[in-house]
C-alpha cells in the first residue's frame, strides 16, 4: 500500500452507532482510516470494515492508539474518539498545517445546547492552548517523526493523552486549530457538569502528583 499522508487512528470498544458518523465525515478526506477495536460485541468492527482497516488490541484507549499508530502508513496521525464529529472544514484545516514535522490539536465543540456548555468548551481551549496538554477529544494529531522520537501512544489505561501532551510538549510546542470538532458530552449529561469537572480536575491533579494510572483507572472505570 502506497504511504498515506495522513492516517485516522480510531480506538472503539462497542461505538457502532457513532462510528458510522465519524466515517461519514471523513469520507472523501483521502486519508487512511485505521479503526482499532478492544473488544466490541456490537457491530463496530462490520461498520469499520466498509471504509478502512480494523485491527484488535487490548482494551485502553492508550494500548488501541499506540497499536493503530504502529500499523498505520501515513507520515502524519490523527487519533480520534469514535463520538467525534470532524466537520469539513476542521479537515480542511489540518491538511493546510501538513507541512513540517509538528503536532496539536482542535478546539472543541460539545453537542449539547444549554449555555453551561459553551463555558465548558471555552475553559478547555483555554487550559489546552495555555497549559500544551489537550484531551483525546480535541483530536490530537502528530508527526510521526516526533510520536517515534516520545516512543508512541503511552500504552496506560487512563490520562494516555495528558502523557502524551506532556511528552511531545517537551520536543515542540503545540498547534492549536481554532476550527472545533464536536463532541459528545455524554459524560458531563450522565454524570452531572459539576462533578464531572470535579473528578477530572482531581485525576489530573493525582496524576501530576506522580498516581499510578492503573489505580486512577479503577476509580474512573469503577
């Protein structure tokens, strides 16, 4: 297979529904599609099977990524959460940056209506553009030279995209692409917004604090 320029990793574990979405978007974009699947039992693996390459890993977002990135042909890496909406011109824009080795990430959009989450979204662009470190919903994307010279996708079962930031961070400072993805706000719907933001703030703070992400995964996931 010829070396694709830029290659769609996307770690799902039973996210047929919203797959379908996200592929949508991305058809027609040129790019690889790279699905990596930790074990579905819904029909992700058949819906990723019509546009790209699926493969399986361990459950994690941080051991799909890095197993995608590995597999993958393109110069450049895009890893996306399988709820992320990439409207045309956030495609657009990340093919313009295509130029020499870098990395970054999008500002970010949450498909709910209520004003909260506009406040929401302004205060993760803001600590992402100010403090280098994004989350995996912002849609990080790397050049492969640099993801090789931080050694990959961190294979840790929490907080594999603050490390990562973190890492890539040291060798180049972010870009960051003010055209938004759109994201789910699940979690923050499920959950609550004020504990939501609570328990992140306190798994990064923990984090931080030199925590084991097995034990912060346990808690998160438990």
């Amino acid at each position: 297979m010829a070396e694709a320029a830029t290659s769609v990793v996307i770690p799902v574990l039973n996210d047929g529904r919203s797959l379908c979405r996200l592929l949508d978007d991305l058809r027609g974009s040129g790019f690889e599609i790279v699905v990596v699947d930790g074990g579905s039992d819904d029909d992700s693996m058949a819906v990723a099977g019509r546009v790209g390459r699926v493969v399986s890993s361990p459950r994690g977002r941080g051991a799909q990524m890095d197993a995608g990135a590995r597999i993958a042909g393109g110069d450049w890496l895009w890893f996306l959460h399988a709820d992320t909406r990439a409207p045309v011109a956030a495609v657009r824009e990340l093919v313009e940056r295509r130029r020499e080795p870098a990395w970054g990430f999008f500002a970010v959009r949450l498909d709910a209506r209520p004003w909260p989450y506009r406040m929401i979204e302004r205060t993760m662009s803001w600590r992402s553009s100010a403090s280098g470190i994004a989350t995996g919903d912002q849609g990080i994307f790397v050049h492969r030279q640099l993801l090789d010279a931080v050694g990959g996708v961190p294979r840790q079962p929490l907080l594999e995209d603050v490390e990562l930031c973190r890492r890539l961070r040291r060798l180049a400072k972010p870009v960051l692409i003010s055209v938004p993805l759109v994201t789910s706000a699940r979690r923050w719907e499920r959950h609550g917004i004020a504990r939501t933001i609570v328990v992140m703030w306190w798994l990064r703070f923990r984090y931080f604090m030199g925590a084991d992400p097995k034990a912060l995964a346990r808690h998160y996931y438990g």
